[in-house]
C-alpha cells in the first residue's frame, strides 16, 4: 500500500522548488510605520540597521506621476529584476523572449546575487543591495518585473510606488521550508504597508493564485501562464525506453510510490532513473546522485522517453516545463499548473496515485500521446507570450490614470 499524498495545511500543494534563503532564518526583517513614511529595520548578527521607505503615496505629486505610460515596441522597456542570478534564470530568459516574440522590448536592471553563503558580511550586503535596489527602481519608472521576491511578501512594500507599475513574479507563496517573509504575518504586514496601486502580484499557477488571493485584492493579483519556449521542433522519440526523474532531491518527492511503480517498469522494459543531488537510494531506480551542470541536466533529458514528476504538492514545476520544452513528455498529478499547459485528462495523468498499474498506464499514455502534449505546450508558450505582454501593456490602465 502506498503512502497516501501529504496534503498541505492549507491548501494541499507546496513548491516544486522550495527554497529557504539564508536570509529567513538568520535574520529578522519587519518594516514599520513612521510618520511621513516607512522604513525597514533589518536585524543582523544582533546589529539593528534601519532603512528609510518613502511614502509615495502621501508625496507631492512630481513630472514623474503626470499620467500612466503604455509600453509597447515604441516605448520605454519592460525593466526586469532578479535579485537570484541562478535560481531565476530560467523565468527571467523566457520572459524575455516571450515579451521579445510580442513586440515588446525589456531590459535586465543590474542587482547583487542574493544566492549567498558564508559571511555575515556577504549576506548582510546582499540583503542591503536588494532593499536599496527596489527603492531606487520602484521610483525612477517602470514597469518592472521583479523575478524573485528575496523578502517574499515583503517585496510588496519594498517596491510600493502611487504610479510607477511593479509586477512581482510569486512563484512559490507557501514554501515547505520556513521562511519568515512568507508566514500569513508578513503577508498582512506588507498588505497594510504596500499603498492602494503599486506594485501588483503575478501568479502563474491557479494554487499560487489562491493563497495570494487571501491576502490581497483581486484588482492586485494576477494570473499568468509561466513563460516558456515553443517545444523543440528538432526533437525526435527517443529509441532507449527511460523514464526519468530529474532535479535535487526535496521532502515533497514521493519515495515510497517511487519504489512501489519501479517493478511495473521494469517488467514493461522500461529504466526508471533518476538524477539530481540529495536522493537516496530507492529500490528499482538506478540513481545519479551529484550536482548537474547544465551541459549534463541537458544530456539526460535528450536520454528521457518520459519525466516523472513525483510531486505530493507543488505549485509550479521548472522541470516539467524543461521537459517539454526539450521535446519529452510529462507525467504526474493533474493539477491546476499541469491542466493548464497540457489541458484537462492530459496524456500522462496519473489517475490514482496508490496504485502502480495506473502511474504505468499513464507513463505509456505520455509516451503514446507526445505529439498531443507537444501540441498543448506551443499552445501555451504562445498564449504565455500574449497574456504576459497584454498585462504589460495595460499597465498603465491598471494604474487608472
């Protein structure tokens, strides 16, 4: 008998990339109320440091405020930030080649990697960066797109401005790890100090959606799908029958179902493997336990007849979207993020998570009906590029000037 599939506790998904920056368990970061504006007040290693957050709503209005600008191909470009080099990447490069496809022109804004370790020193200057960064960004125009919220809800407030529009990208609202900048608390903080207009979330997952929907408004929230590239048209069927599960290991991968589908398989010529850093051994898998480097993470799924995603809870998932964008087919959970690239009853579903004969007929269905998830996702990466554009382009309709 199968494990049965952990449940959130709020709303029974978690990120597929759950990540705990350095930030929220070793420092404290709270922003405050003063009068004539706001501050954040950042402790670290025990030294309080207070940093000023103009109140743009209660400035005096200035040529900057005189009417909202629509970009398009003639205009100003989108503006894009990402205060995680490595882990947004991806998002950022296909955001900007989606916006490109639409006629609409984007610039990358400089920032410090946050993705830190080791000093004090070292984080407590990327963290200062960040805040100093959205303050100085969030008023000398926009749009931007924030790629990462470092502080998560905490952004909000961070890149507050009455005019200037701000979009911030909410991957992962509830993480599985603790993170201080993403408890119910932090969410109702910034709700109070993140102004009545700017900035604005976007979601790219109806789950991601709901949780932000609790504490914001809905004119505040948007939904999108999460930019990708056209699947590869070079891509062909794989000749060797593997069926692969790739990426480090988290809490949210399902161990014991993974051992219990590994007979089934097998018995049917297909290699279960899987490969990424963290796993343990797993009985029927044979398993690539290290760090990959692109060059690599590239080289097994050009070796991959079908992913496995073998997710309890997730939000949105980077490698599924790899996958199909390398040609290979998917199979897992049918969730709001998955129906929303490959559609309803997807090729690839796994209909009852307990019991191995159905994660087969769906690993055989993905196989089968490649050529129909490939279709589903040039569908979507197109509809990515227009809906993301659209959101841009009326952003300054948002602003209801």
């Amino acid at each position: 008998m199968l494990s049965p599939p952990l449940r959130h506790p709020h709303v029974g998904f978690a990120p597929d990339a759950a990540m705990a920056p350095w930030w929220s368990k070793l420092h404290r970061i709270s922003l405050t109320n003063r009068r004539g504006g706001s501050a954040a007040s950042v402790t670290i290693d025990g030294a309080r440091r207070c940093l000023p957050i103009q109140d743009e709503m209660n400035a005096p209005p200035s040529r900057e405020r005189t009417g909202a600008q629509l970009i398009g191909p003639a205009s100003a470009p989108v503006r894009l930030y990402s205060p995680l080099h490595d882990v947004s990447e991806h998002f950022v490069e296909r955001l900007s080649e989606s916006l490109e496809a639409g006629g609409v022109p984007s610039i990358r804004l400089e920032s410090r990697n946050g993705e830190v370790a080791g000093s004090l020193r070292a984080k407590a200057l990327a963290l200062g960066a960040h805040i100093k960064n959205g303050r100085r960004y969030a008023r000398e125009g926009g749009p931007n797109v924030v790629a990462w919220p470092l502080l998560g809800w905490l952004d909000m407030p961070l890149w507050r401005h009455y005019t200037n529009q701000t979009f911030i990208a909410m991957h992962d609202p509830e993480p599985l790890a603790r993170q201080n900048g993403l408890s119910p608390r932090a969410a109702a903080l910034s709700r109070k100090l993140s102004g009545s207009k700017w900035p604005h979330l976007v979601t790219m997952s109806p789950e991601a959606h709901d949780v932000a929907a609790r504490y914001f408004a809905p004119e505040r929230i948007h939904l999108a799908p999460h930019p990708m590239r056209a699947p590869s048209s070079d891509s062909a069927v794989r000749p060797v029958r593997t069926v692969l599960v790739l990426g480090q290991y988290k809490p949210a991968r399902d161990l014991d179902a993974m051992a219990a589908i590994a007979p089934s398989l097998t018995a049917a010529g297909w290699n279960p493997t899987v490969a990424g850093r963290g796993w343990p051994p797993i009985p029927g898998w044979q398993l690539i336990n290290r760090f990959l480097p692109e060059e690599e993470f590239h080289e097994l799924l050009a070796s991959a007849s079908v992913v496995l995603l073998p997710y309890r809870y997730y939000f949105q998932s980077g490698v599924a979207l790899r996958a199909l964008e390398a040609g290979v087919p998917v199979v897992g959970r049918s969730t709001g993020f998955l129906t929303s690239i490959l559609g309803a009853n997807f090729p690839g579903a796994v209909g009852n998570w307990d019991d191995p004969s159905s994660w087969l007929a769906a690993v055989e269905a993905a196989a089968l009906g490649r050529s129909d998830q490939m279709r589903s996702a040039s569908t979507y990466s197109r509809l990515g590029s227009s809906e993301w554009c659209a959101l841009l382009q009326q952003s300054g309709e948002l602003t209801g000037q």
